[in-house]
C-alpha cells in the first residue's frame, strides 16, 4: 500500500481524526449545520490541531451560514496578517473542505500513515484575492 493518502482520502483522515477527538463520532456531527456556529467552529479547530499541531495557529476560522445557497457549501479562504489565512465557511465541513483544498494545492501537504504531522511550508503560501471553493450541500 501506498505510503500515503491522496486526494479524498485526505478529507476521510479529517473527519476520522475528527471523531477520534471525544471518542465517538459526536464531533461531526458538530462540524453539521445543525449545531451552533460557535460549535462548528470550536470542532474545525480542534480538528485542525489534531492534523496540523501548533501549525492550527496559523488558521482563522468562522461560520459564516449566508455564504451558502442552498445547494452548496461554500468556503472562502484569504491571506491575512501576519502569513495567517482566514477560512470563513457556511459549515465546519465547508471549512474543513476548504482548508483540506488549500493544503493540497498550495501547500502540496500530505499525511502519512507513521502519524506524522504534515509537513506544511513556514510561512504558509499566501493567497491572492479570495480563493472559494464550494462543494455539495449534504
Ligand atoms: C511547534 O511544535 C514543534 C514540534 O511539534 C516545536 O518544535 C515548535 O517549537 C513549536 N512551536 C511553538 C511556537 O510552540
Ligand atoms: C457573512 O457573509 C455575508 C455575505 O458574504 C456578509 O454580507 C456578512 O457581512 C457576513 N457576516 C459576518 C458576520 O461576517
Ligand atoms: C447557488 O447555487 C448555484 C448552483 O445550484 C450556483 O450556480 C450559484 O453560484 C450559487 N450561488 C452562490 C451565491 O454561491
């Protein structure tokens, strides 16, 4: 097998980890529309510390519902203060999905199965404007 995980595969490790955070697949569940914006961005957090240790810092994260239709998820990411990027989402998972996106186009991060930490380029590659990415509302 492959040494490490790819494309897909890289959100099934976020949301593994995810779960793996209180034990049981709660978490998640946190990062749904369902929960509160404050929870859904305390899980996104908490995940992102899990995959990416004291890196997670150099992450601003919040909900924000309208950005989506009702159609899509949406999140938009930007370069802010200090090499920190700012990911606003209409969900945690629209959040999660959006920073996965930004670490494997511009970060060209990948996990691997020793449980290293992923190997993310100090500082983090700026972006230009706002990079938004959408995904299917589930
Ligand atoms: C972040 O963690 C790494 C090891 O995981 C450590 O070497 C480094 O000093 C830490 N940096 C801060 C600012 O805590
Ligand atoms: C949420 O997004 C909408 C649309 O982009 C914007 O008008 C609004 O100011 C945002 N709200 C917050 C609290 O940032
Ligand atoms: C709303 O969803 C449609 C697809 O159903 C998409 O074409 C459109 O850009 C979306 N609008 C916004 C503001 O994201």
């Amino acid at each position: 097998m492959t040494p490490y995980i790819r494309g897909a595969a890289l959100v099934f490790v976020f949301i593994t980890l995810l779960q793996s955070v209180n034990g049981d697949s709660r978490s998640f569940a946190h990062l749904r529309a369902k929960a509160s914006d404050k929870t859904q961005s305390r899980s996104v957090i908490e995940l992102l510390r899990r995959v990416l240790g004291n890196r997670s810092r150099d992450f601003i994260v919040s909900i924000n519902r309208t950005l989506s239709n009702d159609s899509l998820d949406v999140c938009e990411l930007r370069s802010a203060k200090n090499n920190k990027i700012v990911a606003v989402g209409s969900t945690g998972v629209a959040v999660a999905t959006g920073i996965y996106n930004y670490l494997k186009y511009f970060c060209n991060c990948h996990v691997s199965w020793s449980g290293d930490q992923l190997n993310l380029p100090r500082p983090l590659p700026p972006l230009t404007g706002v990079l938004r990415i959408s995904s299917p509302h589930r």
